[in-house]
C-alpha cells in the first residue's frame, strides 16, 4: 500500500488495471483501519469502481456488515447496499455533519464512490470533529458537552421524506413500537404528520480511541442554517414555532441555541475544511465517528454512490455523553 503527495485525505493510488478491489482492500484491511484511526478518512483512487456491484464489494470488505435500512436515502437500482446520494438542490451546500448521528445508532463507516464527477464543483468537503472540539471556546463546548441535543422532526408531506419510507412500514403501531424502543417519544398531529423528539449527545469519545468528538447533525437541523428563501417560506406556514417546522434543533434542555453559537461553529468548520477534487471511479472511506462531511454546490451532471457499514448504538458508548441530560 503506497501514498501519494501530502494532501488530505491520504491517498492510495492503484497502479495495477487487473488489481480487484474488494480482493486488495480486504489483505489490507488492518491497514487502512490504522490510517482511519489516525486521519478519520482515507482516498482510494484508480481502483475503476464505478458500478454497485463492484462498490458493494469493496464497502463489503472493510466492514463486518454493510447496512440496508437506510430511510433517509434512495437505493440505487437493485442494489440493496448501496445508496444515491442526498437528493438536494445542486445550487446549494449541504452542511457538514455526521451520518446519524442525531439517531440511536449510526455507522461507524461511510463510504463514498464518484461515478461521475461534477463539471464544476460538488466537493465533498471533510472535517475532523476532534479538531472542532479543540477548536471550540471553552464555555460552547462546555454548554454542548454538558446538555447535548434535542431534535424533533416533523415528517411532513411534500417538504420531507415521508415516515412511511423512513420506517419501512405505513403501520402506525410498529411506529410507535420503534420509537419507544430507541427511547424516541413521536405524537402524531391531526393532519397525520408524525412528530419526534429525541436527545442525542453533541460530543462523545470514539470507542477506540477514547478521544472527544464533537459529533452531531446541529447544521442540518437548526433553523438558523436554512436558506433565506427557505425560512420565509416556513414561517409564512407555522410563523415563529419551530418545533412544528419539518427539523429544529435546541439545547438538550429544551432551550434555544442561539443563531450566534450555530454562526461562531460554521465558521470553525469552515476554518477546518480538506477539499479534493472526485476523479471517476474514486472511492473515499471515513471513520464517521471522527469525520463530518458535507457537500459543495455543483454545475452540471454529478453521481456519488453511498454505502454504509459496522453500525453502533448509542447504549454501547461510554461516559456522560452517552446518556441524556
């Protein structure tokens, strides 16, 4: 296994046209995992993944088991493993955060294949959380630390995915039996959206490591980060009550973040920010538990593939973070 330049992410480079990528990243598994530990992210490039298929299999032999309930993003055709990427509007960023990590479990691995890359733009920017906690003054960090995150959801009709395609069911009962067992209190609302609310913690020490890691999904939640069109539009239909917007977030107390500490942490990101530019057929594998990414605005036709893999529960952390405040 050999790197190229000095760039972030390290970069591995094949040389070989007949090598089988799922066959090499397997003999050198432990060694990439050392990488990961160390940098949160890796680039495998010039491995000519560019179909489900051979993705699937390369994903599939840096983890124990790849995941396949995935509500929040499409398949790709027939493939039960491999995702599309976020359908969003291509003339705006997506911010950065951790996969899930909002939810009672997540992956611990992510994996990102460029089929095509963009004409101009779609980057998918990359920043590790352990630099965000260091960088954090001391009394935000403290704040988060102490109450972690509150978020609530409303799955509404036409402005967000469905419940019924998040949950895989259209039976309210096995709703309801899921959130209680992930410790997610949901209310339906008369016009039949479903509203949850759960807590999740804004930093946790990574397993192995026991480093800590401001990880979270606050940018993709708070309403402070919606475009200025997209704000008018939610209060000119639920006027100043956020929590009936479709995602808010607040202190794990219930009490506002306040749009300056959401602005101050925006700012830290984009400080921390590795940028590269997708080549076809490149693959980027990220520890999720230690790397947030986004993604730039883009012109023209672009395709990333997602898999993800090795998930967690919140009940196998450890420490303060794991629990609510």
């Amino acid at each position: 296994m050999r790197f190229v330049g000095d760039g972030f992410p390290p970069t591995v480079l094949c040389e070989r046209a007949d090598l089988d990528a799922a066959t090499w990243a397997l003999e050198h598994r432990g060694a990439l995992e050392s990488v990961l530990r160390e940098h949160g992210a890796v680039l495998l490039r010039g491995f000519d993944v560019t179909g489900p298929d051979a993705f699937e299999g390369l994903a599939g032999s840096l983890v124990d088991s790849l995941y396949g309930d995935y509500g929040d993003l499409p398949h790709e055709k027939d493939a039960d493993r491999v995702y599309k990427s976020t359908p969003y509007p291509a003339e705006q960023s997506i911010l950065f955060h951790h996969e899930s990590s909002h939810m009672p479990q997540w992956p611990s691995r992510q994996f990102f294949c460029c089929v095509t890359p963009a004409a101009e733009g779609g980057a998918t920017p990359i920043v590790d959380g352990r630099d965000v906690y260091v960088a954090l003054p001391q009394d935000v960090r403290t704040r988060f630390e102490t109450l972690g995150i509150r978020y609530v959801r409303n799955f509404i009709k036409g402005l967000d995915v469905g419940w019924e395609r998040m949950f895989g069911t259209d039976d309210r009962a096995e709703v309801e039996r899921r959130c209680a067992a992930q410790q997610v209190s949901c209310e339906w609302l008369p016009d039949g959206t479903l509203r949850t609310t759960q807590w999740a913690p804004a930093v946790i020490r990574h397993p192995l490591t026991d480093e800590p890691v401001f990880f979270n999904q606050l940018f993709l939640h708070h309403t402070a980060c919606l475009e200025k069109e997209v704000r008018e539009l939610m209060v000119s239909l639920f006027g100043d009550d956020e929590t009936a917007y479709p995602r808010s977030a607040f202190f794990g107390d219930g009490t506002p973040i306040p749009g300056s500490t959401v602005e101050l942490l925006r700012g830290v990101y984009d400080d921390l920010a590795h940028r590269f530019a997708w080549r076809r057929g490149d693959v980027v594998v990220i520890d999720n538990m230690l790397v947030s990414h986004g993604r730039d605005p883009f012109g023209g036709e672009r395709k990333i593939m997602v898999a993800m893999g090795d998930m967690v529960t919140r009940s196998e952390l450890s420490g303060p973070s794991a629990t609510a405040a």
